[in-house]
C-alpha cells in the first residue's frame, strides 16, 4: 500500500512525459524562435517554454538566479557579463546573424535608402520628423543603428529627431505612428507577412551577431536544443526568417 | 408680517399656509418628519416648492406662478440652524463680520450684537471652545448680523442641556421685544412653543391643521386629529341631547353644561375635551362654595406629582372605567390627603369643555 | 546621475499639480455639491486611473496623442508640433494618470463639509463663490494640499506610461524614472542607484510633510 503511495507522489515530483526548456529571448526572435521550437519539439519529446524581453532586462533576471536554462541574445556584451559571473555553462554559440532594415510606414513619405542620405536630406531642410531606433544604450538594434548613422555622418544632427525605444519591438511599434517618419528596426521583423503590407524597407549592411548559451543547472534537453540550432533544419528556418547563417561545415 | 402658502407632493407633500406679525414668535410645532424644517428651509430659500408664495412685508419673495424665487442671499432672513453651523475656522468675531450687510463700523455693531446675546468679550474664541449655549448665541448674532426681515430658528434649543435651555428660554423672550422681526421657531417640544410662542401652528405630514393662540390650539383644537397631535388630554366622546331647548353633552349616565354649543346639532355624536386644569376638585377639607358645575364622581387610580403640580387620574363611575385627568396644586392634594383607592368628587368647569365634531 | 532627466521630471511633476488645483477643484466641487444624472459615472471615470493597468492607459493615449487622430491632428494645425512623443504629450498623460490622486483628497475633505454650513453663508449673504472661497476653501485646504502632493508625487514616479509614450527623448521626455531603468538596462549600478535614492528621499518627503500638515491642521479645525 505504502508503495503505491510513494509511487504516485513521485510521479507529481517526477512527471513521466518529457521535461520542459525554459528560454530566454531577445526580442528580434519574437517570430524565428516558435517555428525554431515547434520543429524541435517535433524531433524529440520535449517542450519549449519561451520567455521575451530585451536582453538587458533578462541578463539581470538570469544574474538574479531567473530559472533559465537557455539564453539567446543578439548582444555579445550581456553573455560575456554572464560568463564573467559564472553564469554561463559551457561554450557560446555563434548560430546565426541578424540583419538591420530601415523602415518607414505607409503613412510616411520618406525615402529609403542604404546610405541614408535621405535622413541627410531631410535633416537639412527641416522636414525630418521622428525617427525610432531602439536604445543605443543597451539594445544591439540600437547600437547597430548608432554606427549606421555615425558612418552616415549624421549623429549628431539627428539627436533631437530620435525616439529611443526600450527594445527592438518597440522600434517597430513607434513607427506605425503618423509622428514617425521612419526606424531602425531588425530585418527579421519587417520581412514578415504582418509588416510587409504596411510598410517599405531598405536593408542595411550591419550584421549583428546572434549567439547561445546555456545557463548554469541547464538539464540535458537544453544541451539537445542547443545542437539543434546548429542543424541544417534550424538554418533553413533563420535564413526564411531574414537571418543570415555562415555555411561554415 | 410673513405670509406663507406651500403646496408640493414631492419630495416631501406641503400643503402650508401660515403667517406672521412683525415681533410676533410663531412656533411651528409637529413630530419629527412632518416638515417642520422643510417649510423652514422654503421661507430661507433653500428649497423651492413646487407651487406657493412667500410674500414677506410688501416683498414677494416666491411665486411660482411668476416663476419668481428669490436666492437666500437675496431675501433678508437670520437663520439659526439645529446645529448652529458656525464657521469653524473662524473667530466669533469673524463669523458676525461676515454676516453684517455693511461693513463699515464693524467693530462696533459687532460689539452690540455680542452684547445683546450677553457674550461681550468672547470675540476672539473659535467656536470648538465655546459651550453648546454660547454656539448658540453666537447663532443669533449671526443671523441679526444680517439685519434680517424675518429670524428663523430651526430646533434651536434641542441640542442643549435642560438648564441651559431655561436660561436661553428666558433671553429669547427678552430678546424678542427688541426685535421688530416676525419670529418663527420649529420645534417638537409642545411645551416650549406654549411657552415662547404667540402663535402656534401645528403641522402634520407636511399639511398646517390650525394656527391660533397657544391656549386656543392645545385645548381648543378644531378637530380630532390636531387634538392628537397636540397631545391633549383628556378626550372622550359623548352625544349631544337636547334638554329644554338647550344642548347638553350626554357622556354616558352623565349630562354635561356646556357654554359654547354654536353650529352643533342635537344627535350628533362629537369628542369632547377639557383640560385637566379646569376639572376642580370638591375639596373635602374646605367645601367648595359655589355651584357645583358638571359634578363627577370617581376613583383615584394613581396621583402624579411633577414640579408641584400632582396629576389625578380618575376612573369616573359608570363610564366603563374611563379616566378623566385633573391637575391640582401640590398642597392641595396632600392637604386633601388624597390616596389612590378614594373616592371624590369633582366639577368639570362648562366653559372649559371644547367640543369637536366627529 | 542625469541632471537633465531630473529636471524633466521635475517640470511635469510641477506643471502636472498646478493644472490639476484648478481642475480637480473644479471637479471635487461639483462632485460634492451636485446631484445629477450620471453623477456616479462621472466619479467612476475620474477614478478609473487608479486602477488602470499604465499600459492601457498608455495604449489608449498613443492611439488618441496620434497626429492621425482628431485630438492629435488639431494640436499639430494649432502649434505645428506633434503631441505625441513630446513633453507636452506627457504632461496631458499625467494629467489624465493622476487626476484621481488630486480629485479624490479635494472631494472627500469637501464632502466633509456639513452642508448646513455651507447653507448658513449663504443666508449670511455670502454669493455662492465667496462661500466657496472664504468657507469652502479654507475649510478643505488640508485636502486641497494632499491632493497636490500626492499628484506631484504620482506623477514624478510615472514610469509605464511615459516608456509607452514617451519615446525617451533627451531634455524632452526622459524622465528621471526612465533614466534610471536605462541605467539598469546598462548595468550602470551606481547611476542607477543615486537616481533612485533622490525619487525615494522626494517621495518620502512629500507624504511626511503631508501627514505633519494634516495633524496640525486638525487641532485648529475639529468640531
């Protein structure tokens, strides 16, 4: 009697289906990363459970003992933290990279270009209203941004025309307002079906490194995820979503 | 003189019609929700009736049917509130002022004014360290302040102790002769209005039933229902008999004189009430001379004594056992020795009894 | 710490509380002395705020701030600006966001007020303004104070709706609570922290001098 009792507690402690991944994401993966997981989860038995914010936001909770097992974040920066404070378990993984877009709304009449001299333009004249990056302070979109414009030689004009977003999403957010002429936001956005319709794009030459690393306490599940990123299957995915992945093999 | 005509039947049915002279005190008496402070707060201003006038000397101050209202701030009226409503952040000082219509030579017609309520030198306190009494004076200041054309006092006296209030009873009265203002005052108390009142007006679910002398409403009340509300006592039915060409009251084996018998008829059957003032006791000890009016005869069934006056309440002989009250002097009973359980006799007095048809 | 964003922050706690004396006065007044149809509604709107998740009410403020929308576009022909993303977008924002903090205090201190009172200046002859504002007023200033206080303060601790609607622009819409969630983001612990350690000792300041005010208020005025 006292056998089965224990056995079936052990079950609530143990469930028998597979265990669950707990990841966190920067936001530019809002729309790679559940095709990502849907393809894994279909491979193995596990499942995926994913958790969005700027990378800033989820370094804290991680350094803070969040239950993580994976991080992938589009800012070397915030790894190299976490690995310096021993958070980080094993190597990171360089899996993919991401791409800037320039983006102006329907309602905009700005034009787009990769040299963005149209900024330039409008900057000189006057009519340049609002232009969305995400913050260059610690969003790797808005650091990207910074050194487009800083290569176009217009920073420092530009200063007062810039709305700051808190993430890469946001960015996109602020420029379906009709205040907004146009934004720095990641290509893997704008390529998709949503935003293609409501807007034009220009991509831009910045590449942003998309890296991986597993958190300390991550189970093996978590190892598997992290192979599978490296898998043909998953680079088919990131390169249809807009990402770029280094034929190194 | 304030001539008043309300009528509404919501919030709260009116149907008022009273008046009064320039240094007259009407006291506008009933329970509590009859609309005693309604009617108040329509004279003030502060409500409007639905139909109805208020003319007060030669001013109209409402009319409905000229769509006429004037604000309180308008009408020139003191107004003394239950509660006083005293400023509280200001001085007894600054209260007046604020009140006064001109404020030139304030200090001076404050000073008066103070005088007058017998407060002198209590300008500068707030109204939380002055007593109940003072508030109140404070009050009436207030509203002379105004220069009023009529005083209104809501209950005035209710939130008071007893002590204070005889004293303020008397201060009223003194007061009152100085001013040259109708005065109404709305309270429940019927003995205060008795006292202070020249008019009486007795209301009842927002409906006036009579106005009148005090003695003329509490013991000669038009009907059956005014009887009530001014808690008369002793009040019976009878029938009127006609005897030799004169009305007489048949209360059961009893035939009763009485004096005012004008626009009744015989057969008909009425109420009829004395009061215990004039019901007099056959004295044992001295005998009465005199004829002896309406003679009853009864049992002592309890003796009530308050503030020297004893209440004899007397089961009548073949009446199935119903109670006259008769009110004698203190000395009177006990020099009379009356006990309960005795047997006495006494007159109803015949121009006392008030007859009311049925 | 990021001087500029100190004084954003400082000017729309400021200019908030002074446009909210006459407004929320207003709407305290009217709410304590009148009884009209839609009376309850109306409180229920002013209060709602409190209660409003920042992200629905910043929601709800970039979609109407909008230059496409008919408030937005009108501010845009009358000044050439666009109202949102601006410091004045902000300050209509928490206008809106701390309006219930200003109204609330006022009304209850005013409803406080035994209406008698009021009813006997006006048969003093007081005019229903000078009863307002030598009874009314002083005898709800206590109110009338917490109100500002605790508008200014509400409104220099925003943070969810200025991220939604504020577009973090420098001298303009950095406020210093979005200032220090930057700091944070950056792993800028020191700047961070003096940022936050001068909104905590403001806040703190504010409610005591309230509270201190209030006690001493009530010993004068107590019936």
């Amino acid at each position: 009697m006292r056998l089965i009792f224990v056995f079936v507690l052990s079950c609530c402690f143990f469930p028998v289906h597979a265990e669950e991944i707990r990841i966190a994401a920067a936001t530019n993966l809002r729309y790679v990363l559940p095709v990502l997981a849907e393809k894994f989860e279909q491979q193995t038995a596990h499942h995926i459970a994913i958790s969005f914010a700027a990378s800033g936001t989820l370094t804290t909770q991680i350094l803070h003992d969040a239950p993580f097992e994976v991080f992938l974040s589009a800012n070397p920066d915030y790894i190299n933290r976490l690995a310096d404070m021993g958070k980080t378990d094993g190597d990171v993984i360089d899996y993919a990279e991401a791409q800037l877009a320039f983006y102006a709304a329907k309602h905009s009449k700005l034009k787009l270009d990769k040299n963005l001299s149209s900024l330039a333009v409008g900057l000189k004249s006057g009519s340049l209203n609002k232009v969305a990056i995400a913050n260059p302070k610690h969003a790797p979109y808005g650091q990207a941004a910074e050194t487009a414009l800083k290569k176009a030689g217009i920073w420092q004009a530009i200063q007062k025309h810039l709305l700051i977003a808190e993430n890469a999403s946001q960015a996109v957010q602020f420029t379906m307002s009709t205040s907004v002429d146009a934004g720095f936001v990641p290509y893997s956005h704008v390529i998709q079906a949503k935003l293609e319709s409501t807007g034009r794009f220009v991509k831009l030459d910045s590449m942003l490194p998309q890296q991986a690393v597993l958190i300390k306490g991550a189970a093996e599940p978590a190892k598997q995820f992290l192979d599978f990123l490296q898998t043909e299957a998953a680079s088919s995915i990131l390169i249809k979503h807009g990402f770029v992945v280094e034929d190194e093999k | 003189m304030l001539k008043v005509r309300l009528q509404q039947s919501h919030p709260i049915a009116l149907d008022v019609e009273l008046h009064c002279e320039r240094g007259e005190i009407l006291a506008l008496v009933g329970p509590s929700g009859a609309g005693k402070s309604t009617v108040l707060r329509c004279i003030a201003g502060l409500h409007k009736a639905k139909h109805g006038q208020i003319r007060c000397a030669e001013q109209l101050w409402f009319d409905d049917k000229s769509k006429l209202d004037f604000t309180p701030q308008q009408r020139r009226i003191g107004m003394v509130f239950q509660h006083y409503a005293l400023f509280p952040h200001l001085t007894v000082h600054d209260n007046i002022r604020l009140a006064l219509t001109e404020q030139k030579d304030s200090k001076r017609k404050i000073d008066d004014l103070l005088e007058q309520v017998h407060l002198t030198g209590l300008e500068q306190r707030y109204p939380n360290q002055l007593s109940g009494g003072q508030q109140q004076r404070v009050a009436i200041a207030r509203a002379l302040a105004r220069e009023p054309e009529v005083l209104l006092l809501d209950e005035p006296f209710s939130a008071v102790d007893k002590v204070t209030r005889r004293k303020l009873y008397l201060e009223l009265n003194t007061l009152r002769r100085s001013l040259e203002m109708p005065i109404i005052l709305v309270t429940h108390d019927l003995d205060e209005a008795a006292m202070l009142a020249d008019s009486l007006c007795v209301i009842h679910n927002g409906k006036t039933l009579q106005q009148g002398p005090p003695d003329q409403v509490l013991h000669r009340p038009r009907n059956i229902e005014i009887a009530r509300q001014v808690d008369v006592r002793n009040l019976l039915t009878a029938e009127l008999i006609d005897v030799d060409g004169q009305l007489k009251l048949k209360w059961h084996d009893y035939v009763l004189t009485v004096d005012n018998t004008a626009q009744l008829t015989a057969g008909q059957r009425v109420h009829w009430t004395v009061s215990p003032a004039k019901v007099l006791l056959h004295q044992r000890v001295r005998p009465s001379r005199g004829e002896h009016e309406n003679p009853v005869t009864g049992v002592i069934q309890e003796l009530i004594t308050l503030k020297g006056i004893t209440t004899v309440l007397l089961r009548i002989e073949n009446t199935n056992n119903e109670i006259i009250q008769m009110d004698v002097p203190e000395h009177v009973a006990m020099r009379n020795e009356l006990t309960i359980g005795d047997k006495i006799t006494a007159s109803i007095l015949s121009d006392a009894i008030h007859i009311m048809p049925d | 710490m990021d001087w500029q964003a100190f004084e954003v922050s400082i000017k729309l706690a400021l200019l908030t509380s002074a446009s909210l004396l006459p407004l929320g006065l207003g709407l305290a007044y009217l709410l304590a002395n009148s009884r009209f149809v839609g009376r309850e509604v109306l409180e229920a709107a002013i209060t709602l705020p409190l209660v409003l998740p920042p992200t629905v009410l910043g929601y709800f403020l970039l979609v109407g701030l909008d230059s496409s929308s008919f408030f937005g576009g009108l501010f845009v022909s009358l000044t050439g600006h666009t109202l949102a993303f601006s410091f004045t977008g902000l300050w209509f924002a928490s206008i809106i966001y701390s309006l219930p903090f200003a109204v609330q205090p006022m009304l209850r201190s005013m409803e406080a007020i035994e209406p008698e009172i009021r009813e006997a200046a006006w048969c003093s002859g007081l005019s229903k303004w000078k009863t307002f504002f030598k009874i009314e007023l002083p005898l709800a200033w206590p109110g009338i104070v917490t109100a500002m206080v605790l508008s200014f303060s509400h409104t220099l601790g925003e943070f969810g709706v200025v991220l939604m609607i504020g577009g973090n622009i420098a001298g303009e819409t950095r406020t210093l609570s979005i200032a220090i969630y930057d700091s944070v983001l950056a792993f800028e612990s020191a700047q961070a922290q003096s940022m936050s350690l001068i909104l905590l000792a403001i806040a703190f300041v504010s409610i005591t001098v309230v509270f201190l005010f209030n006690r001493s208020r009530s010993r004068v005025v107590s019936f």
